[in-house]
C-alpha cells in the first residue's frame, strides 16, 4: 500500500510538470489549483519517506536525520568538553 502511494504521488507531479512543460505556466484562475495539487502530493511524500513506518523501523530518511543529530549533538559535548 505504501508503495501504490508512492508511485500515486510521482504519477501525479510527473503530470503537473508535464502539463506545465506542455502548457505553459497556468494563468490566474489555474494557478492555485495546481499549487494545491502539487503541494498535496509534494507533503504526501514527504510524510511517508520522513515519518516511521508502522512496524517500528525508521524509514531511510527518518534514520538519516536522526544520525545527522547525533552527529551535530556529539559535536556540541565535543566543544563543550574542550572548553
């Protein structure tokens, strides 16, 4: 399920992108329509690939960010050790 939603949402802003490359820009009355559309899956996305899975295991971004603090955090004591 989680993958059908995945492709779902690349399917979707594969086709706003075509429709704008093929289109042009939307005019006035479009514009906020496709914003929404696109900011909809954009967010979908991004919760799914950000947010852990319901098994408990982190997803691969999820456990990029959390060793990215670590990281900064063991830098932090590092600094005020030497102090």
């Amino acid at each position: 399920m989680r993958l059908l939603a995945i492709l779902f949402n690349i399917a979707s802003l594969a086709t706003i992108a075509y429709l704008i490359i093929s289109q042009g820009i939307p005019g006035s009355d479009e514009i906020l329509m496709v914003i929404a559309f696109a900011g909809a899956a954009t967010f979908s996305l991004l919760y799914i690939f950000v947010v852990q899975k319901n098994s408990g295991n982190s997803s691969f971004i999820g456990l990029w960010l959390q060793r990215k603090k670590l990281e900064e955090q063991q830098k932090i004591d590092r600094i005020k050790m030497n102090k």
